[in-house]
C-alpha cells in the first residue's frame, strides 16, 4: 500500500518577508526604520541585569503594559502584549474570528490576512478597494464574523479619517473590528479614543516601524477588557510567555522617550515629502502616504524591471507580483542620503 507521512501533514502557502540582506545594502523592502532606538532604549539594553535572564519573564508583560497605560490613559486591563504584532493579529483572528460567516477585509491589503485565514479555517470576502486603492466603507456594512482593516492601508500606503473608522465599527457593533494600526506615528490619526466607546474594537500597534524595534519583536492590542481577557485566554492556551524579559524592557523604555519619537518620525515624515516629489518628477504616480514607505507607479517602466536594476545597484524595495499591484513598488523611507542615492539611480535607469 502506497505510504507517506506527506499524506498527514499540513502544506500551506506562507507570507513571504521581504528579504534580509546580509552584505551592507541600502534597504527599502521592510518598512523597517533608518534610525535606531531611542537612546533610553540602547541605555535599558546595556544596563539589563542579564542575570536575571533564568527567570520566565512576566507572562502578560504587566510592567510594559502598566507603562501603556500610564502613556494612553487606559487601564492595565485593556492592554495585550505578544511577540511583534504579527503574534498580536495571528492570536486576535484566532479568537475573534471564530464563526461561520466571513471576515470582511480589502482585495489589497496586508498580505497575512489571507495566510491566517488559510491557516485557522477562516471563511473571508475580500472587498475591492476603488480604482485609486480607496476602501469604500459601505463595503463593509453586511453581515460578517468579523473586519480586519489596516490603517493606513498597506501596501497603498492610504489612510482611512478618524470618521471613516468610527462608521466601519459603528457598522459592526455584532463582530470585532481589527484595526491593525502598524504605521501609527507617521501622520495618521489614531482610533485609540474610541476603544472607550466601542467594546467590539481592537487596535493592534507594533514597536517594528516608528519606534525602530523590529529587531525585538513586540506588539501591543488595545480595547474593552472583556475582548483583552478573550486574547490573553487564546494566549495562554498556545504560549504562556510570547515576550522575552529584554523585549519588555526595551519597549517599558521606548515609551518613555517621546521627544526621541517625535524627533524621529517627523524626519521620516520630512523625507517621505521630499521622497513623493522627487519621484513624481520622474514620472511616478504616488499614493497619499502617511506611512514610512511609497507606493508608486512609473508611467512607462514596469515595476519588475526597476526592482531587478535597483536591486543590481545594492537598493532593496518591495514588488508584489499580486493582482492589481503588480506594476507597484513599495519603497520603504530611508534617511535622506539613502532616499538621494535612490533617485539619483532611478534617474539613470529611467528614460
Ligand atoms: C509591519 C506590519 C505588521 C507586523 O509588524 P511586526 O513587526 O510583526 O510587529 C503588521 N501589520 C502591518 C500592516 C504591517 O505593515
């Protein structure tokens, strides 16, 4: 009889990273940030006591979420913390995405939705997001076991207001609104304000982009505590310690640096500016972007072949060879000089 392992086993198509280069490159293909973290954070690293590393570490990271709370006026009860925001929105669909109907979200949206719908056996409906990439928030209005929007969306790069979030969850007061908010900090208005007034949404953040800590993996989920309780239950049934003692302490000392981040995003914010105009002086259409990256299209040249000439010349960006976004470049900012060494290829590549 005909006999294989393979026969038991779960194949599945993963998310695939952007690549992590190991010679010195310029690199715009992770939204990672091109400054590093605060000083206070290199402080707390340095001075940890790496003795203490024989310990578990606190299992729901109480410190890092009391300093949450002190920073957003919330309570400790509202707070999650778990291994980068990936953990955060793969444990958050595995709990609250746990019905027959299907989750709502964007036709081009953050590519790991679907992996983790795939995975846990989650039915979704994909809603085509408008010819210039905009969610349409009616879209999101029928019966459904749940929505999950990225905001600003990514890989467009657009932002959803203050109001159009507040008219996607007040749709919904019978599912949990994920709002995967991974760029805040680059412009975009955050709904933490509404987690008061709305106990079926979840806002998710991640110390990888605007607070220059991909390296350490932490991510946070913010809401009702009856929701909070719900995800730290699905937690401790697969990993009671998500979050290593040195990630806690470095994040607890990130947040207490907020002339650090202020200083720092709003040179992102500066450059992605400058970044836009050059850009479109060379014949590239730009999203609004209140993210650290660009999401642009070249007129004339695919998107495939300026990725394979910059990635010849040591620059790294991101191409998605995905339905509708395949002639995209996702450019994460970088430093100034970075984002000039950028240009001044494109300009000798393009016609
Ligand atoms: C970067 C990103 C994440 C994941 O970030 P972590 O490094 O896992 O915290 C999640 N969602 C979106 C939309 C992102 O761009």
């Amino acid at each position: 009889m005909p006999y294989s392992w393979k026969e038991k086993v779960r194949f599945i198509e993963p998310y695939i990273p952007g690549e992590q280069p190991e010679s010195r490159v310029i690199k715009l293909n992770t939204n990672e940030n091109p400054y590093p973290p605060a000083p206070c954070v290199i402080k707390a690293i340095r001075e940890f006591d790496l003795e203490s590393l024989r310990f578990y570490p606190s299992a729901e990271s109480d410190p890092l979420r009391e300093a949450f709370a002190k920073y957003y006026s919330l309570d400790k009860d509202n707070i999650f913390i778990a291994n980068g925001s990936d953990d955060v929105l793969a444990l958050s669909f595995l709990s609250f995405f746990y019905s027959d109907l299907p989750v709502f979200f964007p036709d081009v949206t953050y590519s790991f939705y679907k992996v983790w719908c795939a995975l846990f056996n989650i039915p979704f409906e994909l809603k085509e997001l408008s010819a210039d990439f905009k969610i349409n928030v009616t879209d999101y209005y029928g019966e459904n076991g749940g929505v999950v929007i990225a905001n600003p969306n990514a890989p467009t790069a657009i932002p959803l207001n203050l109001a159009e979030v507040e008219d996607i969850v007040s749709h919904n007061l019978s599912s949990v609104v994920i709002l995967d908010e991974a760029y805040a900090g680059f412009g975009c208005e955050s709904a933490m304000g509404l987690i008061k007034k709305y106990d079926n949404l979840l806002i998710v953040q991640t110390f990888s982009k605007s607070r220059s800590l991909a390296g350490m993996r932490i991510g946070a989920a913010f809401g009702n505590k009856e929701l909070i309780a719900v995800l730290s239950a699905v937690k401790n049934s697969y990993n009671s310690y998500p979050v290593n003692k040195l990630s806690q302490a470095a994040a607890e000392a990130s947040l207490n640096d907020a002339a650090y981040f202020a200083e720092t995003t709003a040179k992102v914010i500066k450059t992605r500016t400058f970044a836009a105009e050059e850009l479109k002086k060379l014949g590239f259409t730009v999203t609004e972007s209140e993210t650290n990256f660009l999401f642009a299209e070249h007129e004339k040249i695919s998107a495939s072949s300026i990725k394979n000439y910059l990635e010849s010349k040591n620059i790294y960006v991101r191409f998605f060879n995905a339905p509708r976004i395949n002639n995209h470049l996702r450019i994460t900012i970088g430093t100034d000089e970075e984002m000039e060494a950028l240009i001044r290829e494109l300009k000798s590549f393009l016609p």
